[in-house]
C-alpha cells in the first residue's frame, strides 16, 4: 500500500491561523471553508491532520488556554493578593484589547451564537473558564491562610468576582471598548478589594 503525501503545512501554525478565526466568528460561525482557507489547506488535510471541526476547536482551545494559563500563572505569583488580582485584571485591559489579536476572549467569544447542538463546545470553553477561576481561588486561599486577606474574606466568592469581571470585560472588548476603558474598570473593581 502506498504512504499517503507527506504533509507541507506547519501544523502549530495552521493551528494558529485556525484558533484567530474561532476567536473572530466562534464555534458556530467558523465554516469548514473559513477555517481552510485561513490555515492554507484542503479540507481532507484538515480532517486528516485534525480530525473534525470540534476536534480543531479542542486543540485551538488548548493553545491558547497554555498561553493564558502561563500569563495567569505569572500574575498570581505577585507576592499579595491584591497586587496579583491587580496584575490579572490590568493584563486583561492589555490583553482583550491587543490589535494584534482579535478583541475579546476566546472563552467568551467562542461559544457565541452557538445553539443546544454545541453544548460539547459550551462544556469546553466552561471547563477553561473553571480551570481559571479555580486558580485564581487556590491563590486567594493561600493569601487567607498567610494573613493577606481577611480572616471573614471567601477566596471562592472573591474568585468568581475576578472571573466575572474578566469575561465582563472581554464582552466590553468585543464591543469595541478600550483598553484605557478597561483600565479604570480594573482600577475601579481594586477600589472595592477587601483589605
């Protein structure tokens, strides 16, 4: 039996090319052929070197959940608790706001417009955003334990806070806000940190 054609692509960058257009347009709005043609192959090389369109999205998603992940981790080691939720939200403003991506999160933007059939997807881009928040809460705990927060502080509640302010952000992106906009939210939000 014959080997099939070598492959000429760059998988990581097809990769690359693929997740900017689940970014841009979501799960549901990104066609076989938009995905194609942005990542410079033929469907049957997508298929063959990816499997299918939810398969992409999965290894799309955990690229940029690695990238986001090593920011975030970044943020968190700020020695208090303030300055680490401080530094995750001002990289929010800078990062959702970045000209070089596409605006918003892809955890928010990628299930937008899906419909029940996408739950997969949905339960995807929610086991991320759990994955976030569950982090940020493991480091608000921590900070509790030392004394950094107060004793009646709850680092769960305290990370959802955070959570919800990210993906309320990343939503203000897409809409167009800035990221001087943002900033002040973020600067607004640390007004309120339990002290």
């Amino acid at each position: 039996m014959a080997a099939g054609r070598p492959r000429t692509f760059c998988k990581n960058e097809a990769l690359d090319r693929a997740l900017q257009v689940f970014w841009r347009k979501g799960f549901e709005g990104a066609s076989i052929c938009d995905l194609t043609e942005a990542m410079g192959i033929s469907p049957p090389s997508l298929y063959a070197a990816f499997g299918n369109k939810e398969q992409l999205f999965r290894q799309a998603l955990d690229r940029y959940a690695g990238v986001h992940s090593e920011r975030r981790k970044e943020a968190l080691s700020a020695p208090t608790a303030r300055e680490a939720v401080a530094a995750i939200l001002h990289a929010a403003a800078r990062n959702l706001t970045d000209t070089a991506s596409p605006a918003g999160c892809l955890y928010v933007q990628g299930i937008a417009g899906a419909g029940e059939h996408a739950s997969c997807v949905r339960d995807m881009l929610n086991a991320k955003r759990a994955d976030s928040e569950r982090e940020i809460c493991e480091r608000l705990k921590r900070a509790r334990a030392e004394g950094d927060l107060p004793e009646d502080a709850e680092p769960a509640a305290l990370a959802r806070y955070v959570a919800t302010l990210t993906q309320g952000m990343s939503v203000q992106a897409a809409g167009g806000a800035s990221r001087e906009d943002l900033e002040r939210v973020a600067d607004l939000a640390m007004r309120i940190w339990p002290s």
